[in-house]
C-alpha cells in the first residue's frame, strides 16, 4: 500500500476472533479459524482504526457477546474495531449450512456426481431468497452504513458471493474486491443450481471492480460463467464488462508461512509425534493430512494404496501410511456418510495388510506436523482444491527430501506440479496407485531436486505478501488504472 492511512473494510462470515465463555461469566477470545484471520489480522493491525473488520455472529456466544457489548472492547485488543452482524440462527443455519457449506461448496468443487445429487429442489430455492439473499444484503447495508468514502471493501469467499451486488444496488461508489477461496468449477457446477441462483451468482460477484482467485484455472472458470450470461470478457487483460461495468480479475495463489511452520514444527509437542511415527515406521512413511471432505477424495486415496500394496506385497511388510484427518462439517449427512466410508475404506485395507494405515480421525495439528516432518510421500489426490496448503506446508517443514504426490485438480498444481508425482485425473484409482509407487521409487538424487525446487516455491512470499498485492492492486483500481498483477493464463 501507498500509505498507512487507507481506509480498508474486510468482510468475512466468520471474524477474526470467536467469543468463549470465561470461568468469572463474562466473555475471552480465540483466534478465528483457518488461514484468513492469519492472513488479514495483520493488515488490520497496521492500519489500526483505519481498519474495520465486519462479520457474522456465528454462535449463540457471539451473540451474546455482542448483545452484552464485548465486541466494542475488541479494538483494545486487536487494535482495530469489530462489526458483528446479529442474524437470526434460523436464518443463519440456511444461509451457511444449507446454501453456502452444501450447494455452493458442492458447485464449486464440481461434486454433484460424487454426492448423487442430481439437482436441488424447492426447499433450497426457498433458503436462497429467505437466507442467502438477505443475509448478503445484511453484509452490503454493514459495509455502507460503516464505511469510509475513499474506504477499500473487501468481501471474503462464496458466503459473500452476491454482497458486492447488494452493495452497487444501494447506491454504493466504494471501490469493492471479492475473493474466492474455494476453486471454481465453472458452468458444469453451477448449472446443477436452480435458477436463478446460478445467474445471480455471477452477476452478484460482477459487482465488485477486482476478482480474486487463487489460480489462473478458476479464473477461466469463472470466465465460462460469465459468457453463459452474456457478459463480455477479455482474457488477454483479464477483464469482465457487464452492464456498463467493467471487473478485473486476477489469481493470488495463496502461500503458507513457512517460518512460522517451521517453528511450530519443532515444537515439544510436535516433536514428540515426530519420534513416535520414527520409532514405529522401518520402511517408507506415506502421509496425508485433510479435512475429512467429499472434495480431498480420501476414500479413494485409500483404495489406491490398498491397490498398490496387493500387487506388491514386498512393500505391505514396510511401508506404513499415516493419516490425519479431521472431521469437517458433522451436522450434514453426506459429511458423516464420507466419515463413515474412509473407516471402512481404511478397515478393508487393513484387514488384507495388517497396520499399514495409521487413521487419526481428530484435529490435531502437532501431530500433523510431527507426520510431515519425516514423510517420504506426501500424498494428495483430491478432486478439486482451491489451492491446498498441505502440498505447501510439507515442503517447508519436511526433513528427508520427501517426494509429493499431487493431483492436478488440486489448486497448488499450478505452482508445484513441475516438481512433483502428478496424478493426471484423480478418480483412476490405478493411476492414484501408480503414483505412489513412482514417487516411493523415486530416485534420491531426483527426491533431492524436487524437494529443493518445492521448498524453495513454498518459501519465496507469505500470507501477508498474498493480501498486500491484492489491496496494491485495489488503490490501483481505485484510481482509474490497471491492477499491477497481469492477467495470467490458465495452464
């Protein structure tokens, strides 16, 4: 940025910190969850009250937190003021989980097939125009009522997907970016909509000036989306018009923090985990690290290696694989179903080679980086990733030169996919088993070089870097001019 006195408001579902009740009966809190608290706080924490962070209440805590007045004592903690939006939880159960977390997250990650779904019904149509729309509308009417005039907005990920939208029909003039943090998957996901949600979509997120995704491929997608509604889009310059507005579009691949990883790696109790899995693995460690998610493919990932050890029983006797996951999003069926599958994926694998899958099933996150400490594989094969920061955080804290195995659906392709065992379409279990086996076999000196080449991609920005080319490119835009960041092709 220019200056330190950019007026900025970042807008996310969730907020930089989630209230807990405290022992005395008032309130304490946590960091907020996943990578985007990480990512944004530090810029709010620069700009201070030049900053303003406006998000959900998004548990009966929150809301009683914010009915109590504890979110006004946020700007002494974190050093700028917090905006909570009290929404009704009825109205908030539909808006993310019934729309956001099942149809939205399923469209974008081209699952429709892998869930049997052939199209939502009237139920969902109902929970778009009671829940969705409104709650969007709720985030627009924030963000002009908090505003600064020369204020930058920032709306954050597919809750947020027709806010801009909302925000242009109230009249507003701010300039406005919206960013996806999921990939994707363009008309063939959002077309299993019903209309016109898929339209309103993309018109929704058209009325931001600047698009945000993590790689050129969901910018192609997105493009694809726009032509379905007649927009006029210029790839060469990354540009959208629609309506007498024109939208630039841009990819920020998402990076990790590779020192704060490593410290955290070698932590006491990271370590511990560490010579656990070294003490009980006398052949090579095989390891994935995932939500317990439809999108990650795990059950097939399963099913792979149980193919591989069955044609090599020469391996089944030393090579382990471990597996930490978590369970993600247990109140909807098709969650606990998948949950379900990989026990029994894992159980089938292990009844014909005895201990060879190593299942945690608990977020643990020492133990995960204890595992990625020592892999020799690191495998993921999921369907369709955003960007997946595991293929990121391997490279950085592993010490033995392990190899990655990656599929090309995953968003990190683009960045790493030169120097890894790619799977070409993750659905082919066989393809999945052989390459395990290339990347088990793979030789140390090629190891060496890729694990070099990966350690040195994953080590070259931070998280910070990825939010302060996207708000460089904002003021940019904000003046009248081009974003600094090209328009890429996909690949």
């Amino acid at each position: 940025m220019t200056s330190n006195d950019v007026n900025i408001v970042l807008v996310s579902n969730r907020g930089p910190v989630s209230f807990l009740e405290s022992d005395d009966g008032g309130f304490e809190t946590k960091r907020g969850a996943g990578g985007l608290a990480g990512a944004l706080d530090p810029v709010a924490r620069r700009l201070g009250d030049h900053a303003v962070w406006i998000a959900a209440a998004t548990s009966d805590i929150d809301r009683a937190a914010l009915e109590a007045g504890a979110v006004d004592d946020l700007e002494e903690q974190l050093g700028y003021p917090v905006k909570l939006i009290d929404i009704d939880e009825d109205t908030y159960d539909l808006y993310y989980n019934h729309i956001s977390n099942r149809m939205l997250w399923f469209a974008n990650h081209c699952l429709w097939d892998e869930i049997g779904i052939e199209r939502f019904g009237d139920d969902a149509l109902r929970a778009w125009n009671d829940a969705y729309e409104p709650v969007n509308e709720m985030f627009a009417r924030k963000v002009a009522e908090a505003a600064a005039p020369d204020a930058l907005v920032l709306f954050q990920d597919y809750h947020l997907a027709t806010a801009p939208g909302h925000l242009r029909r109230l009249g507003d003039r701010h300039t406005i970016s919206h960013f996806t943090h999921s990939s994707f998957c363009g008309p063939e996901g959002l077309d299993r909509c019903p209309a016109p949600i898929p339209r309103s979509i993309i018109e929704g997120m058209l009325g931001a000036d600047l698009l945000g995704f993590h790689v050129p491929d969901w910018c192609e997608a997105f493009f694809q989306c726009c032509e379905a509604i007649d927009a006029r889009v210029d790839r060469t310059e990354g540009i959208v018009h629609f309506n007498d507005r024109r939208t630039w579009v841009r990819s920020y691949p998402i990076p990790t923090d590779a020192t704060e990883l490593k410290e955290r790696a070698h932590s006491p109790e990271a370590t511990e985990w560490t010579k656990r899995f070294r003490k009980d693995t006398d052949g090579p460690l095989v390891v994935r690290a995932d939500r317990a998610e439809l999108s990650k493919n795990v059950v097939r990932g399963f099913e792979a290696f149980g193919r591989l050890l069955d044609r090599r029983p020469d391996l089944s006797e030393t090579i382990h694989f471990v597996a930490c996951l978590y369970p993600s999003r247990e109140s909807m069926p098709e969650y606990r179903d998948y949950t379900e599958q990989i026990q029994r994926a894992v159980d089938g694998v292990n009844a014909r080679h005895p201990d060879a899958i190593r299942l945690f099933l608990e977020d643990d996150y020492d133990r995960t980086l204890g595992a990625l400490r020592i892999y020799d594989v690191l495998f993921v094969n999921s369907i369709m990733d955003g960007m997946n920061l595991v293929s990121k955080e391997g490279p950085a804290v592993n010490e033995r030169n392990g190899a990655l195995v990656l599929s090309r659906g995953a968003g990190s392709y683009f960045e790493l996919g030169d120097h890894a065992v790619v799977i070409d379409d993750p659905y082919d279990t066989d393809e999945t088993a052989a390459a395990i086996e290339r990347a088990i076999e793979m030789p140390p000196d090629q190891r060496e070089a890729h694990s070099d080449a990966l350690r040195k991609i994953v080590e070259r920005s931070k998280p910070q870097d990825w939010i302060q080319a996207q708000l460089d490119d904002l003021e940019e835009v904000s003046r009248g001019a081009e974003p600094k960041t090209p328009a890429s092709p996909s690949r």
